[in-house]
C-alpha cells in the first residue's frame, strides 16, 4: 500500500533526492514514502536535525538549501497519528479546507504556499500530516511580543509599507470578527514579520489551519477550549487597539 496521499492539486514532478531521503529517515522513521513530495528538488538540500521549533500539534524542522534557493520547513503533526489513511486523509482534507478558506479571504501575500501530505513517519506504519512551507530565516519578529514590548509602533512609523501591510492585515481580520469567525492568534510566531529578499519588512500569517467560530467553540464546552477562545478575542483585541492608535496618528 502506498501511503503518501498528496492533497493539493499539484501537476509537479518534482521527487526527493536520495540523499534528503535518508536524512529524513533518520528524523521520522524508517520506511517513509517521500518519492512525490511537492517543492523540494532532487538537489541541494540539508536536514537539521535539530527542532527548530513546537507548536501544539507539530514538530518542526528546517531544510536548508545549499544552492541559494529558498529553504523550508517541514512540519510533523506528532500529536495526531492515524492507524489508517481514510482517517489521516480526512483530517488532512479538512486542515486543507480550513487553508484554503483563509488564504482566500487574506490572499497570498499574507498566506504562505504550502504543500501538505501524508506518509509513515514510524515502523509501525502509522501515518502523520506533514506539512512544508518556505523558511523565513531566524531573524522573524513576533507582532504580538513587539505589541507587548511597546516596539510595535515604533517599528512601523518608520515603515510606511509595513505599517500599510498591517492596517490591511487587520482589517481582514476585524471583517471575520464582525462574523464570529478566528484564527489561531495564540499560537508563538504565528503572525510574524519577515524580511524578504530585498529586506523590506512585510506581514506574514503561517498557521493557517485553524478556523472556528464563536459557536464551535461554545459547542466544544471544555474549560481548555473556553481559555484558547478568550485568549485569541484578547489578542484580536490587542491588534485592533493598534490599528485604532496608528490610524489616529496617520
């Protein structure tokens, strides 16, 4: 049976290079299927070994490009794993849905491209959702530790393109909130400014598989769920109290 399961549309044909192959065994298992994975070259790529980062469902390593191209990140859903691909191709379809939804509604200059699949990631042939993403490099701010800092609206009074960038980022989200609709705020590094390879700032959202409304989240009904909901309104807060000050002072 193969279980790579690709989800979006993709007419590459693009395969891993065998040297990629064996280094991503040694991180997630033997007997991974990864003749198919979208973006990557069959050259010019080096694992870290090393998490480069965690979030609630996934570890995150980085694939560093040796050819100046542009290296990326794989994400391992390790908290869910799937005894069958019905199942992992079901919660990987949905995540996609979600994905999809958000990139329309904030467009890709906010929303980085991503592929996302499936594949045994252990012996026992359990199945993970992997997700790879461009790697925006170490020197990323998080918006919301720049908010707290009080660094946030200095940054971007001298960033006329920034500061146009989140104004525009906000008011995307203030329409979704205005219909009971949110992201995932909470999660570290979730929103984040990059520099791109002209090193102009600019805004970049790169969770984007969570979407809920105020009713699922009632409808979830666990004190977990209640505290999740609070913090992301409190951080919707947060940046609509700058929008508001940096409107004011336009």
């Amino acid at each position: 049976m193969n279980y790579m399961v690709e989800i979006i549309p993709d007419q590459s044909k693009s395969t891993i290079g065998e040297q990629l192959r064996k280094s991503l065994s040694k991180i997630i298992g033997e007997g991974i299927e990864l003749d198919k994975l979208p973006l990557l070259e069959k050259k010019g790529y080096r694992i870290h070994e090393k998490i480069i980062g965690r979030g609630g469902e996934n570890k995150v390593y980085l694939l560093e490009n040796t050819q100046k191209k542009k290296s990326l990140v794989i994400k391992i859903s390790v908290m869910s794993m799937f005894d069958n691909s019905d199942d992992a191709f079901y919660k990987a379809k949905r995540l996609r849905e979600k994905f999809e939804l958000i990139k329309k509604h904030w467009g890709e200059y906010f929303i980085p491209d991503e592929r996302m699949f499936i594949s045994k990631i252990n012996k026992r042939g359990r199945l993970a959702i992997i997700t790879v993403q461009e790697f925006f490099g170490d020197d990323i701010k998080d918006i919301f530790k720049e908010i707290l800092n009080g660094t946030f609206q200095k940054i971007v009074s001298k960033d006329q393109l920034l500061k146009k960038d989140f104004l525009l980022f906000v008011e995307k989200l203030l329409e979704w909130k205005d219909l009971g609709l949110f992201i995932d705020l909470y999660g570290s590094k979730n929103l984040i400014i990059i520099r791109d390879k002209n090193n102009r700032s600019k805004i970049k959202f790169i969770d984007s598989h969570f979407l809920l409304s105020s009713d699922d989240f009632l409808s979830l009904n666990s004190e977990a769920n209640s505290l999740l909901y609070h913090s992301i309104l409190s951080r919707v807060g947060l940046l609509e109290k700058m929008y508001n000050k940096i409107r004011e002072n336009n």
